[in-house]
C-alpha cells in the first residue's frame, strides 16, 4: 500500500492566507467599535442637550380654550335676487321735422342724452330733450300749462336759470336757443319753440340699437330716425329677502342702484337707467329664455359679531345670547358665515364669550 502525503505547501498557503486575512477582520471590528462609540457619544449628547433645552409652547400641554375673542365686520346682507318685470317697446327716436337729413351722429351703441343733438334737418339741430310728456304745441313767452312746466324742468336740470312755474318766460326761451347754437352755431334764433325742434326722450340718456335714416334722407313728422331699448313699465322684486334684518334695502343693476320699497317694488324713476344697463339688454334680447337678476343689500351695513356656534345659549327664532365673563348679552342672529353665526348685539357689543356656557343659564 502506497501513502501519499498532502503537499506541505498547501498547509502553508492556507497558514499564510489565515494570516494575511486576521488584519483585514481586525480593522473591520475596530471600525464597527468606533461607529458604535460615536453613535453612543452623540445620542447621550443629544439627550443632555434636550434635557437642558426648554421645550417651545406649541409643543407643551394644551389648555383648553374656554374664552373667544370676538371679531366684528360690516354686513350689508347682500344677496342675487330675481325680478319679475314687464316691458315694452320703445317709440324711438322720432321726427317732428320734415326735409332733408342733414347731419347725424347715430351709432349703435351712442348714448343719446337730454340737451344734445343727434340730428340735423335742414341744417337746423334737432335738442334730444327729456320731459315727462312730449311736447305737442309750439310754445312762445307768457304761454302756461302743464307742458310749459315740463319744458321748464328740462330745460332748468340743463342749468338753465329762468323760472319753473309753468308760466314760459324771456330766460327759458333764450337758455333752449343757447342749445341749438351750441350744436350749429348760426342756427336760427327761434322766438317761439315748435314740436320740430326737439327730437322727445322718454328718459335722461338713451343707448341707441340701431339707426334707420342717413344723411341725405328724406324725413317726415313720425319718421323713426332710431331705435331705443325697450322701455320697463313694471319691476319689482320677484320674492322679498327674509325680515332680518328690517332696515332699508337697495337693488343694484350693473352701476345703478335704486330704492326698494317694504312691498318689494322698485323705484320707477330708475327704471329708465337700469333699461340702459348691460344686463337688461341681454335679458330683452331672449326674455323667454332668460332671467333678469339683481342684488338686493343694506342702504347702510350694519355691525356683526362672528360668533362660534358653541357660545350661542337661549336661541328662540332669531334670538340668542352669550356669555362675558358673568354678563349675558342678548343678540339678534342675522346670518351664517364660514362656520360662524354673524349676531347683531342689542347692547353694548362684548369683546369676547365664553365659548361653552354653563349649562341652563338663561336667557332673557
């Protein structure tokens, strides 16, 4: 039988490869040990500087808030109405003159204003004038009655300084020919006023839709020389905003406001301005698929408190109360807001309540 022997180097390459590793696992272990000592060292820091190191409020132990400081605002209770109205085509721009058009500033979209001219007719100007009726005689000095009046308003609201008793006088006269020749500066001066020399406006100013007759044309009395908006003949609040609060209220139109009355009807003397608004040329555009809105607020805003619901005790209807300190102050609720209910105080207003009141305290 034949023993071999394992080679003797074998033996050593293995001795030689132990020894060649043991410093490699050493330096490992000593790094492990050092991280370990720095990890230690630095979580023992950290929890001597936190033990030394206050902690901020908004991470101490909460108190319960047991008082609210109230916060007061504005409130005009504005809110989007509908309207219920009736209208009416508008007669237009018409003609009390006959012969040749001679000058025109008609334009859709032209405001056509008392005291201006948008017409000529024969070279002499036709005064848009606004009266409450249309004038129907020719008028001369000394002449009364009602038309001479509404002549004299007219002319007065243009600045003119003569009288307003319906008796026409010399100053009325002059003030209408310092009109004409405002426009045409050798207009004829008229001692007498006709019909043909004015063009009648039912209401202040006027958005002109559309022109019918150009320079050049031949008009006659009654020719329709523009087309107005149609006309409001009725308006009104289609349904009331609840009674509170009771104060007057306004209706707001684009840039015309105007006055409600306690049964929901709107002032007739805006109705001619609000005709002239934006949104009620879309509504009479399409009124049978359309609604004509508004906003109805407060003439004056009145002082609300914002209130937590918590704090309210006693609500009976629209009556509630709070809490100051040992002090119960009475309240009207008016409305609700961002989770607050706005409250009107009868009294002297509180600065702050408590926000839970004990329970069964009264309320006078």
């Amino acid at each position: 039988m034949i023993i071999r022997r394992a080679p003797e180097r074998s033996d050593r390459v293995a001795t030689l490869d132990t020894v060649q590793r043991s410093p490699e696992r050493s330096g490992r272990r000593g790094l492990f040990v050092a991280t370990l000592a720095i990890i230690v060292a630095t979580v023992g820091g950290l929890g001597w500087a936190l033990g030394r190191i206050s902690l901020p409020d908004e991470l101490a132990v909460p108190h319960p808030v047991e008082q609210f400081e109230l916060s007061y605002q504005d409130f005009d209770d504005a809110r989007t109405v509908d309207l219920t109205l009736t209208v009416q085509p508008s007669v237009g721009l018409v003609s009390q003159a006959e012969g040749l058009l001679t000058a025109s500033s008609c334009s859709p979209g032209v405001v056509a204003v008392s005291g201006a001219s948008t017409f000529s007719v024969d070279g002499e100007p036709l005064i848009n004038l606004h009266t409450t009726q249309p004038l129907w005689r020719p008028l001369s000095e000394g002449m009364r009655g009602p038309d001479v009046k509404s002549f004299q308003d007219a002319l007065s609201a243009l600045g003119s300084n003569g009288d307003v008793d319906g008796i026409l006088d010399g100053r009325t006269i002059q003030f209408f020919n310092a009109l004409r020749r405002n426009h045409v500066e050798n207009a004829d001066y008229l001692w007498e006023v006709p019909p043909s020399s004015v063009v009648w406006l039912s209401s202040g100013s006027n958005e002109i839709t559309g022109c019918n007759s150009g320079v050049g044309a031949s008009v006659s009395s009654g020719t329709v020389l523009a087309d107005l908006p149609h006309l409001i003949s009725s308006l009104r609040l289609s349904r009331l905003p609840s009674a509170l609060p009771a104060n007057p209220r306004v209706l707001v139109i684009n840039d015309v406001t105007a006055s409600v009355n306690d049964d929901g009807t709107v002032d007739p003397e805006s109705w001619s301005a609000i005709a002239a608004t934006a949104d009620f040329r879309a509504f009479a555009a399409d009124p049978a698929n359309s609604v004509f809105k508004g906003t109805v607020r407060l003439v004056e805003p009145i002082q609300v408190a914002s209130v937590p619901p918590s704090a309210l005790f006693g609500i009976a209807r629209e009556t509630a109360c709070v809490r100051e300190g040992n002090v119960t102050v009475h309240g009207t609720i008016i409305s609700a807001d961002l989770g607050f209910t706005l409250v009107r105080f009868d009294g002297a207003p509180p600065e702050e309540v408590e926000l839970s009141p004990p329970p069964r305290t009264r309320c006078p």
